[in-house]
C-alpha cells in the first residue's frame, strides 16, 4: 500500500472501542432486539459485544435493570482493526497482532508477541519470531526470518518516505533493527543486534552499529543460517 492509501483509510475510518461487557440483573424485562451489537443472554446473565459508546448509552437506558457490569476493552478510539486470521494459510501463534490491511502469505510464521503494522507484506515461508516489530508499509520477502525483538522501521508518515524491504532468503538476527528507505538484498545475513542505515547488497554479512559488510556468504554460513522447512508445514485438522 501506498502511503497516502494508509493515510485516508485511517482518515475516514469510524473510530470504535470494541467491548466485551459481563452483565446481571433483571435482563428478561429488557428488548434485547434493540441492543446496538452482539448479545448473549441466559437467565439473569449474559455477555455484550460492541462499540462502547452506544453500548453505554443502551446500559444507561436500563436503569436499575442492570445490577452490575464489567466491562473489558484492549483499545480506544481505534481506527485500524486487527486482520482476520482465521483464513489465512499461516501459522499465527498467540499474542501476536497483526493490523488490518496487512498481507500475510502462506506457510508464514508469525511467533508470539510479534507486531506487525498496517501495510505490511510478509512473504511465504517467512518466520517473524517473538516480540519483532514489523513497521508500516515494511516488506519482507520469501522464506526470510526475522529475529526475536528485531525492529523492520515503519514509514506510514512522512509520506515521501521508502518503505524497507527485505528481499527473499535473508537473515536477520535478535534485536537488529532496519531502518527507513533500507534494502537487504537477496540472501544476505544481518547479525544481531546490527543496525542497519543504508542499503546491504546480496549475498553478505553485515555487522555493528552502523552495520558494515563483513564477508561474503559462504558455505559455512549457509550451513549456520540455514531455514527448516519442517516448521513451515501446516497440518491442519
């Protein structure tokens, strides 16, 4: 997606605070047909779903029909939803959020705690691991990994910026961090903790901050560095 796409999407999105409200009282004397969402009634309990703001006002409206309320919310006033996992060909593990709007291709891994923004392509075959962060607009190609708590920078504002890309079959270790307009060549292998401001040309090794080439890919790296296809394959029931 184009920077501008993002912008007016989020622009003219109708902002909302998802809730989950547990509720109790004399709930049979109210016209559940009216209520502005989900609910789910048994008895002198039940469970609402909705945009909090007409959700308040409909529970206000009840009076003292409603004896008590918990109300449950992990946003406010959001204007980008999460994706819809469930129909992608993709191992999502828990914890992970993944914006709407983001491209997710099959046999990708996305581990725990992984952050992925609005815009973002994540490529078949490749592993984002715990706690990365994958910035708006970021690209990341075919059967690359990017490591626990490695940062791809996201560039949704200023919108003249260049998004990263990470081209296919690169490696990029815990905790490095990429920079706006940056582009990892093909094959490349980036160490931990690297940071990396400028352009990687295929098939290298960078290291340090800022991160410099250090060597060519060579067999002995390839062997270090190599992806297991057997975590890839999903065998759904």
């Amino acid at each position: 997606m184009e920077a501008q796409e993002i912008i007016a999407y989020i622009q003219n999105s109708v902002k909302k605070t998802p809730v989950k409200v547990y509720v109790k009282g004399k709930l049979d004397t109210i016209d559940w047909e009216k209520f502005p969402g989900k609910a789910f009634i048994s008895g002198e309990a039940g469970v609402l779903f909705g945009n909090w703001k007409p959700v308040e006002t409909f529970l206000q409206e009840q009076g003292e029909d409603i004896e008590d309320l918990v109300v449950e919310n992990d946003c406010n006033l959001s204007g980008v939803p999460l994706l819809d996992t469930k129909k992608l060909q993709a191992r999502i593990e828990p914890g992970a959020i993944i914006r709407e709007k983001v491209e997710v291709q099959p046999n990708a891994i996305i581990m725990m705690g992984a952050v992925i923004n609005i815009g973002a392509v994540i490529g078949e075959g490749t592993m984002i691991d715990m706690n990365a962060v994958v910035g708006g607009r970021g690209i990341i190609g075919k059967n690359c990994h990017l490591g626990a708590g490695a940062v791809v920078a996201g560039v949704v504002e200023p919108a003249s910026a260049t998004p990263v890309i990470i081209e296919d079959n690169v490696l990029i270790g815990a905790n490095a961090v990429i920079l706006e307009g940056v582009r990892v060549g093909e094959g490349s292998v980036v160490a931990a903790g690297a940071i990396v401001t400028e352009d990687v040309p295929a098939g290298v090794v960078v290291a340090g901050t800022p991160a410099r080439v250090i060597k060519t890919i060579d067999d002995q790296t390839r062997s270090k560095t190599g992806l297991v296809d057997a975590l890839r394959q999903l065998n759904e029931e």
